[in-house]
C-alpha cells in the first residue's frame, strides 16, 4: 500500500490511501449466432408494431424513471469487503468514515465509461445522512493547475461564471462536491475521474480516487475561503457556489429515485467495509464519536 501526503493552505496535512488491486476483467459471453437460428429469425412473421411517440412512453412523473446507469450494482463483481479493507487499515478512527465512503464512491464508478457528477454526490451525502451525519451537496469549481516555470496553466472542472446548465435528460455541466459537518471534510468524489486529472497524471491509479480534504473552521471557513491541496505534481482549489443551489432542485427531482436507491448501497457498503476492518483493527471507540454509526456497524439499529 502506498501512502501520500497532500498540504493544504492551511498546513494541516490529509493522506490519499491508495492500494494495488487487481481489478476483475468484464467478459462477454455473448456468442454469435448461428446460420440456421438468423435465418429462422428472418423468416418468422413478425407482429406489426406501431410507433409509440416519445412522450406517450414517460411516465407523468419524470423523476421516478430510472434513466441513468446509477441503479446498478455498485460493487465491481469479484472484488469483497476484505480485500477494500485493507486500504483502511491506517487511517486515523475520526476519518476512517469518510475514507470508507471515498473507497465505497471509487468501486461505484472506477468501472464505468459514464456517470453523472451531480448523482454520485447526492448519493454519498445521502449516505452520510443515512448513517448519522449532516451532509449536503454544493455546486462547485474545481481548478487544476501544474505550475511550469513562472506559470500555472489551469483547467477548470465544472462552471463558475454562469449556473449550471441543465439538458433535458437531467445531465449538467456543472461540478459538485459534498460537505459533511461533523467530519469537517470536504469531499470530491468525482475530480479523479476526470479526463483531464486522468491523462495528466499518466494513468496513475492514485489521481482516480476521491479528493478528502480537512477543513479546519467548518463550514464557516469552507464557504470563506478557497480550499486548496496538492496532488504533486498538481495544485487543486475549489471554488464553492453555494448561490447555485436552486439551479439544483430539478436535478434532485429528475434523479430521486437512481439517489435514494444508491444512497442505500453506498452507506451499506460503507458499514460492510467497517465491519471487515474492525476485524484487523480495535475500531471500538468510534462509538464515542460516531454512536449512529457504531450502531448500525454493530447491527443494533438499520438504516
């Protein structure tokens, strides 16, 4: 297991916990088919079928359809609790939570050409709050930068100089990170995924997890500053919209099924992941700083 150690303006120091995995390989089993099957096929009669127009096919309520790939299973098949555990097994007990749920967002999307940004944030805050904390999710800017020589070219993940703009399948160009109160962390679970994080980084697995970043100050600090941490050899900040809020609620209605639905295996997949640590590690006292939690990992309460 590899450890690194990211600063921010602070000084306060965060780690990314990165491990080797073997990642199963997806196989298609699909074969083709063969000559004497296709041509019965061909030769059948086929019932007439009419064209349904688009709008005679949704349903009234848009937001109950399930639209997006965010309703699959979130585990990469063959891959247990155990093995995920071990790249937990040093993480400090205030900020073993958030670390099982970046570990639990990384198996959500590591596999997948497409995601949504919005959804995988509003499930892992949704999450936090199914397993006892106060979570919420922020419309957000986030700029990399590499500084080379006397410069610092930039790119920017999502927009800053207008709201989000919404297409009708509910997709956006915006970007979201989540904020959980009593962890004082800033999380974003989707910046490593980004192409552009990616291709810069060389194909290096330790850029493709979430970004955990302390905030000392709270919320207060959070939404009063710029925070900012480091990647070497690249330089991360964010720049909250908290204004940008309301441009989110048909965001939430369009996808509050694929939410909720998700927002249950993540927080599941978080308390299996501490269930399987705590069989290497003592993690007993985090009852006297997370007692919902400990509850739910001890199977006394459900979510």
């Amino acid at each position: 297991m590899r450890r690194t150690s990211c600063t921010s303006l602070g000084g306060s120091t965060h780690h990314h916990l990165s491990a080797t995995i073997k990642w199963p390989t997806v196989v298609d089993h699909w074969g083709s088919m063969g000559a004497r099957r296709r041509n019965a096929k061909r030769s059948s009669r086929q019932p007439i079928r009419k064209h349904i127009p688009p709008k005679a096919r949704e349903d009234d309520v848009r937001s109950t359809l399930p639209r997006t790939e965010e309703l699959e299973s979130l585990i990469v098949p063959g891959t247990e609790s155990f093995v995920l555990a071990n790249i937990l097994g040093s993480t400090e007990l205030g900020a073993l939570p958030a670390h099982a749920m970046t570990v639990a967002i990384h198996q959500a999307i590591y596999a997948r050409k497409r995601y949504s940004d919005f959804i995988i944030a509003a499930q892992a805050s949704r999450a936090f709050c199914l397993l006892g904390y106060s979570s919420e999710v922020f419309a957000a800017c986030a700029s990399v930068f590499q500084v080379k020589g006397n410069t610092a070219p930039h790119k920017d993940i999502g927009v800053w100089d207008h709201p989000p703009t919404i297409g009708s399948d509910g997709s956006t160009d915006g970007h979201f990170v989540v904020w959980v109160d009593e962890l004082n962390r800033l999380i974003d679970p989707t910046l490593g995924q980004h192409r552009e994080i990616f291709i810069r980084s060389d194909g290096d697995q330790q850029y493709r997890h979430p970004a955990v970043l302390p905030v000392e100050g709270g919320k207060a600090r959070l939404l009063s500053s710029t925070p900012m941490t480091f990647w070497p050899p690249y330089g991360i900040s964010w720049t909250l919209l908290p204004l940008q809020d309301g441009y989110l609620l048909p965001l939430y209605e369009y996808h509050s099924r694929a939410i909720e639905s998700g927002s249950r295996k993540f927080a599941k997949l978080v308390i299996d992941l501490l269930r399987a640590v705590q069989t290497c590690r003592d993690i007993s006292d985090i009852s006297q700083i997370y007692p919902r939690l400990d509850a739910l990992v001890k199977g006394e309460s459900n979510l």
